[in-house]
C-alpha cells in the first residue's frame, strides 16, 4: 500500500518564533514496482513477436529404389503452361508439350506487362474453355541452375498474384535449356 509520511517538524511551542513546518514527505514506491512488473509480464505473456511470412510450397517426396513407380497422371495439353528461367533475367513459356506447343515459345519478361499479362490471360482463359472451375490452369516452372534466386522468387510471386491453382518447379531437360539457351 502506498504511505505518505508527513512527520511534521517544527519548533517547540514555547518559542515565540513561528517556524514554517518542514514536511518530510516520502512516498512508498513498492506498488508502483510491483505494478510495472505486472505489465511488463501482461505484456511479454500476450505480445506476439512477428511471424516469418512464407509461402507454402508442396515438395514430392524423393522416391527409394524399391517404390513402385507412381501412376501417370494425363493432363490436357490445353491446361498446363511451362515457364522456362535462365540466367540473366531470361523467361520463356509455352503451352502445351514440348514437342508440339500449342502456342510459343516466346520470350517474355517479368512483371505486369510480361510473364504476369500471360498467366493471368491463361488462368481466365482455361476454365472458361472447359466450363468447369476446378479445371484450371497448371504452371510448370523449370529453372536453369544458373537463374537466380530472385527470378525464382519473382516468378512464384507471379503464381500467386494471378491465383494459379496449381504450379510445380521440376528440372529443366537438356532440350528445354538448348531453347533457352537460343
């Protein structure tokens, strides 16, 4: 409990001198203490410290030797998109297979009038041809092992800009990175 001692000095009252009382004021600072540390601990007890901001992303798991292969699964060339990232800022896409695309290759750039312009096109573009929400757009992204770590975060920015639903990173085949090397 705080105190307030107010001892009162003074002359003794035989003296004809009128002495001004001294007071001797002293405050007992224990609840003050004791309420600082109850809000330090209130508040070290239900701040929450900043979380890391990450995106989720979905590896496969490495298969043992003795797994049985997993099923093939058949995607309609119509609905998935492969995105090719080289070094120096280099990006390619088509659609479809490899072997036959359906549109490209073309050469393309990042950000709003460049890769993002061509997967937001697709993502309306693929559902709407199959009346059918859940089949959406795929994306297959392969990477050179010389593109950077930007482009790589950039491109899956660009996946969730323009809400693909689905999109894998895979390696890049010799013959892919011949075209990206042109």
């Amino acid at each position: 409990m705080a105190e307030l001692n107010t001892d009162a000095g003074g002359g003794k009252k035989g003296d004809k001198k009128v002495r001004s009382k001294k007071s001797n004021s002293k405050v007992d600072l224990t609840a003050m203490v004791d309420l600082a540390f109850l809000l330090i601990t209130f508040f070290m007890l239900t701040t929450s410290l900043s979380k890391p901001q990450s995106m989720n992303l979905g590896m496969p798991d490495k298969p043992k030797p003795d797994d049985p292969k997993p099923p093939v699964v058949d995607v309609a060339d119509d609905r998935s998109m492969t995105i090719l990232l080289g070094e120096n800022n280099k990006v390619k896409w088509y659609m479809g297979q490899f072997s036959a695309p359906l549109e490209g290759p073309e050469d393309s750039s990042y950000g709003k009038e460049g890769i993002r312009k061509e997967i937001l096109e697709k993502v309306k573009s693929v559902p709407a041809k199959y009346n059918d929400p859940k089949k959406g757009l795929i994306v297959i992204i392969k990477l050179d092992k010389k593109t950077n770590y930007k482009n790589m975060v950039d491109i899956l920015d660009e996946m969730a800009i323009a809400k693909v639903p689905t999109y894998a990173i895979v390696d890049l085949p010799k013959e892919e990175k011949a075209l990206l090397d042109k």
